[in-house]
C-alpha cells in the first residue's frame, strides 16, 4: 500500500513532472537558435511549467470531480504539447537527441498517469459536511452578527 497523499506534492506525477521541467528549462531552452526563442522556446518554456501547475491547482478542487479532472486533462494536453515540442528540437534541430528521448519518454508516461489518476479519481469523496447542528449554530451565530442593532 503506498504512502498517504497529503498534499499535490506527495503525487509522483507532479514530483516527475516538476524535475523534467527544470531540466527542459536549464538544459534545453537555451540551446535552441535565436530563430526559435519566440515561438518554439516560448511555447515549451509555457508547456513545461504549466503540468505541474495545473497538478496542484487541480488538487485544490480534488473533492470536486470534475473540477479536478478538468485540471488533470489539461495537464494531459501540456504534457502531450510538450512531447511534440521536444520531438521538434530533437529531430528539426538535433538539439541532445539523447535526453530529448529520455524526457519525452518521461513526459509519456506522465500523461498515462495524469489519465490514469482521472479513472482513480471516479471514486473520489466528496468534501464532507459539518453537522447540521453545527452548521445551524454556525448561522444563527452570522444572524447575530449581520442583524441590525435597534
């Protein structure tokens, strides 16, 4: 059994995804020709930082399954922007074919963990309810509050 999740931080598709984008980030942005820092570069430097952003914004909504799995399929469509990205710089520009292999490789199986954790997340729980005691003691105290002082 694996370990609890607290945060989107403990996922290791955001933890995979986060470490790549700092290596596509350091290691291959800046080799690419001037011809390409507008389009090309911006477009992967965008891809690479958006996955992991869209993890954890989308975890904030986990207890709404739709909300989350909005975000995640996003991700799934950054982290399949990013492999074309990279399929680009390794064969239009033979910028380190090697790790451009490795990394589309890593974003691969990052988009079938992104989807796979969509068909997990069927079964998610709702956010739970305070008690309908506590609840009613919650707004009688607000009445109080926002009644009119006579």
């Amino acid at each position: 059994m694996g370990q609890k999740i607290k945060g989107f931080s403990d996922l290791d598709v955001y933890q995979k995804t986060y470490e790549v984008s700092i290596t596509v980030l350091t290691k291959i942005i800046p080799k690419l020709p001037k011809s390409e820092q507008f389009d090309l570069a911006n477009r992967l430097r965008r891809s690479v930082k958006a996955i992991p952003r869209l993890i954890a914004e989308g975890f904030a909504k986990r207890h709404q399954k739709k909300g989350f799995q909005k975000y995640l399929d996003d991700a799934i469509g950054e982290s399949n922007e990013t492999i074309v990205s990279l399929s680009h710089v390794r064969d239009a520009y033979n910028i380190e074919p090697a790790l451009c292999t490795k990394l589309i490789n890593t974003y691969d199986i990052a988009s079938r963990q992104l989807y796979k954790l969509c068909l997990v997340w069927e079964s998610f729980q709702p956010r739970k309810l305070k008690p309908k005691n506590e609840t009613i003691s919650h707004l009688q105290t607000n009445k109080q509050l926002t009644k009119p002082s006579e």
